[in-house]
C-alpha cells in the first residue's frame, strides 16, 4: 500500500469517496489491515477495556499508549496512524505538548484528544509545534462519569447545537480530522456536510466520511459487551481477512452501517 497521508482523506471526502478505519493494538493486526488496505489505524485507549479488561478506559496511560504505537507501527509502515492521548494525559497545554511528543515519536502520524472548546489553546499549540491533531466529540469515553456512563450525547436541541459550534472551534484552531461517537445519524451528517476536514463516525450514521470500529467488535471477540451499533463482520465471512475486506466494501459502499446499526 502507497503511504497514505491526511491529504488523501481531505481528497476522499471533496470526491465524496467513503473510507473505513479501525482500531489496532499490535503488530499482527496492524498488517492484516495494511494489508486489506486500510488506510487509517488508530491506537485508541479502547485497549483499556478490549485488552486490559478494564470497565473503562481511564486507567489507560500514555506509556501503554507509546508501547502499543510502537507495535502497530512496526506492523503498518504505511496506514496513517493515529494515537490516542489517555486520560488526563493533555490537562494543560505543556503537558499536551509532552506526551504528544511521545507519541509521535513512537510512530503516529497524528494524536487525538476527547473534549470540544476547552481544548481550542491545545489543539492550536500542538499544530504549531507539528504534531497534527484529531478532535473527538460527542459520547467521549474518558468523560462516562460525567456522563453517568456510555450514553448517546447530541440529542437535545441545545447539546446539538453547541456541538456543531465546538466541531467549527476546533477545525478552527487547527484539527484535521474529527472523530464523532454514539451521536444521533442527523446531527453526524450535518457535521460532516458542514467541515472542510474529514469526519470519522462511530456509531454516528452513515452520514458521515469515514467510519471506525474497535476492531474486537468488528470480528466479535470484545471481553465486555457488543455496542448496537457495531457489527461482527467475521460471524458472516468466517475469516479475518475477508471480514475486513467486507467491512471495508460495505463502508465503500455505504451498506454500513445500516438502519440496524444507527442511531436515530
Ligand atoms: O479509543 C478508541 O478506540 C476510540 C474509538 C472508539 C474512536 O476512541
């Protein structure tokens, strides 16, 4: 696979070309996908809960983070690769810098931080300083004890609203990607319609330009629960490789994710 770059996911979204991202921890998988041709691998703190059999992803640190970055990089020299910043690990500018650095310098291409205005300064100062950044919005897993646990967010009029208004802050200060979780498939869309930069959706519809799944879900094999809005692409394949293939034509194709796998 040619080296993908965000340039290429900037380039999908004007063509109105669907993409499909996963997650992965380590370098096995991380060249299984390379080697589907997916073009985007994200070391997300997912791995709190599908490796460490945590019920969340707090206990999550930034050295687990760098660790598994090295792994999924030695697999995937080519997927633009995203790593997670865990848990109180971006809580002030500098610190933010700090650890991205580590990342970066464990192979990713690209960090991403949960949260909307309030990291406006973060994502201004890291761009500055080259570290290209991925915003998240929406069900943000590092804040479920605000939350009071794993809920759809966005779907009062006044939440929807301010979420839109964070999504342009951010893109604004310099995001050049954003994911968006377990928000409902409308206000995904009108996400994705209104930023220039590509919008990465889980459970968020298929309105929006790219999708992501943590990649135990996609082959059903997660030690917790199975979200609504995934899908076991191995159970109808049988077998990683084409479960993946699969997953990708299927997002191609906007087949996935399905009314049976959205949020309305
Ligand atoms: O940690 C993760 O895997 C994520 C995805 C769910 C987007 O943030």
């Amino acid at each position: 696979m040619k080296k993908v770059t965000i340039n290429d996911l900037v380039k999908w979204k004007q063509e109105g070309r669907k993409f499909a991202t996963s997650t992965a921890y380590d370098a096995s998988f991380a060249q299984l996908f390379e080697s589907q041709g997916v073009p985007l691998l994200l070391v997300g703190d997912s791995l709190g809960m599908v490796l460490q059999g945590h019920s969340d992803t707090l206990p999550v640190t930034i050295d687990d983070i760098a660790y598994h970055t090295r792994c999924v990089r030695a697999g995937s020299p080519n997927t633009l690769l995203l790593a997670d910043m865990p848990f109180m690990s971006f809580s002030t500018v500098e610190q933010a810098c700090d650890n991205a650095a580590k990342l970066m310098r464990a192979g990713a291409n690209m960090v991403k931080v949960e949260g909307g205005s309030w990291l406006v300064d973060t994502v201004k100062a890291l761009t500055q300083r080259a570290v290209p950044v991925c915003a998240h919005l929406g069900l943000t897993p590092q804040s479920v004890n605000i939350f009071g646990g794993f809920k759809v967010q966005g779907r009062e009029e006044e939440k929807a609203e301010q979420m839109v208004k964070e999504a342009l802050e951010l893109q604004k200060a310099g995001a050049q990607l954003l994911v968006l979780e377990c928000i409902p498939s409308k206000l995904a869309a009108r996400i994705s319609e209104t930023l220039d930069i590509p919008v990465i959706g889980i459970g968020a519809g298929n309105g929006t330009d790219g999708q992501i799944l943590v990649m135990h879900d996609m082959f059903g094999i997660s030690a917790n629960y199975m979200p609504k809005f995934s899908k076991n692409f191995l159970a109808e394949t049988g077998d990683m490789r084409s479960a993946v293939k699969l997953y990708l034509e299927e997002v191609e194709s906007s087949a996935f994710p399905g009314e049976a796998h959205t949020i309305a």
